[in-house]
C-alpha cells in the first residue's frame, strides 16, 4: 500500500499532465468555443469548492487551475468576438 505523500504526489503530477493539455490547448488560442470554456469554468469551480469540503489536495490544485485557465478562455472568446 502506498503512503498519502506518495498518493499525493502520483495525484500532482497526474493533474500536472491533465493541465498541460488543457492549458495548452487554451491558451494557444485553439480551445472549443465559449460554451465549452464556460461550462468547463463552472464544473471546475464546483468541484473545487466541494474539494474544500471533503479535502485531497492534488484534486482541490488540479480544478482551481482548469478553472483559472477555462476562466481565460471564456475571457479570451468574449474579447475576440468585440
């Protein structure tokens, strides 16, 4: 059985990967459209405050991150449709 540093860790570098993607994908500007990027926002958000609750640390870092970089997609869309 692995220790909760050791899962902490597996788990922060799993959302490292899983951010990366989307953080790249988002921020090149090649990200799906408005209603992706705030949908993505809101579940992301939500996640993240049902995380504080019912605490894991990597989980909780993961959604607040895909939450701020969904956040500048929705931002990015609305500005580029100005």
């Amino acid at each position: 059985m692995i220790g909760s540093q050791t899962a902490d860790v597996i788990g922060f570098v799993g959302s490292v990967l899983i951010l990366g993607g989307y953080g790249w994908q988002t921020l090149r500007g090649i990200a799906p459209n408005l209603a992706l990027n705030t949908l993505n926002f809101l579940g992301a958000s939500l996640l993240a405050l049902s995380l504080v609750v019912n605490y894991n640390l990597p989980a909780l870092a993961l959604e607040t991150i895909w939450a701020a970089i969904a956040l500048l997609g929705v931002i990015r869309k609305l500005v580029a449709t100005r």
